[in-house]
C-alpha cells in the first residue's frame, strides 16, 4: 500500500512540475497511427473539440509529411486494425519508420502520444513506442498505460517531457496549449 501511495504521490508531483512545461507546436498537425488501433480516432476527436488546426490519417504516408509542421503518432497495436487496414505487424514498423525518418529530414516535431491504456500495451504497441520515442519531443500518456514505467524508462535519455492523464478526456485542454 505504501508503494502505491508512493507512486501516486511521484506522479501527481511530475505532473505538478511538468504542468505549463511542455513545448509548443506549429499547427497544422498531423495526428496517425502505430498500430492501427482507436486511439487516434479519439484524439482525432479531442482535436476537434480543441479547435487546433490538424489533419487525422490513420495510415498516413512519410510524403503527406510536407503539408505539415507537426506529427502526432497514436501508438495502439490492434491485430483488427491492423487487418483492416492492409497491414500487418513489419508493414506498420516500416511506414512509421519512413513517416520518422521523413519527419527528421523535415526537421517536423514528433508527439508520441499513448492513450488507450494497459489494454493497449503488448509487445507490438511497446515495440513501435520504442522505434518512435527516441525521435519525439513529448510523449502524451494515460497513466494506466504507464503502471510499469515504460515511458517514463523511454523518456529519460533525451529527458523527453511527459504529460501524464488520468482519463483521456483530460488531454483536450493541452492540445490547445501545446498546438498553435
């Protein structure tokens, strides 16, 4: 109970410090996905209600990269999606790493976000976090999506910015703070 209570405690007091803290961003954005899953359908919709310029594509390509001055990629595997969508667990590793790399040859700004939670944290969602993580400049997080650490873990060689969320509807009132 006390290392509970201990973490809660780390938390709130990194969100306390964090607060007001976060780059800001050229609009307009892009908002995709890793993995295919609803995550960044609902940050799509969260966007909207932000009334921040941005573009949602889910399977967006590196080329569409030029229309843009900053990236939001959603990280969420889903086997449905992904399915859906044509992809399967290599294709999607491969076009993330082309929108990242043309997004490094751009000098276009990266947001990870990861919003869905521990139902969305295996080893495919954990593995394109790692692949995107090292190219962004704030990660957007729902807490229980990081119970065991991970982007805290991720954060730390560039000391990475965090913005921790307890309930995803939380997020909108940043979007707007951090996309001009």
């Amino acid at each position: 109970m006390k290392k509970i209570i201990a973490v809660i405690t780390v938390i709130f007091a990194l969100a306390l410090v964090w607060a007001g803290d976060y780059p800001v961003f050229s609009g307009p954005l892009l908002i995709t996905s890793a993995g295919q899953s609803a995550g960044a359908v609902q940050l799509k919709v969260l966007s909207t209600k932000a009334k921040i310029k941005f573009e949602y594509d889910g399977v967006a390509k590196a080329e569409k990269l030029s229309s843009f001055k900053s990236v939001m990629i959603v990280v969420g595997a889903s086997t449905k999606g992904l399915g859906a969508a044509g992809l399967d667990n290599d294709k999607e590793m491969a076009r993330v790493q082309t929108i990242l790399d043309k997004a490094k040859e751009l000098g276009i700004p990266v947001i990870l976000a990861h919003i869905e939670g521990a139902s969305r944290r295996g080893s495919t969602s954990d593995k394109l976090a790692e692949l995107i993580a090292p190219y962004s400049s704030l990660y957007i997080i729902v807490n229980s999506g990081n119970e065991d650490g991970k982007f805290n873990k991720l954060a730390e060689p560039k000391k990475t910015p965090i913005a921790f969320f307890d309930k995803v509807s939380a997020i909108q009132p940043i979007l707007s703070e951090i996309i001009k």
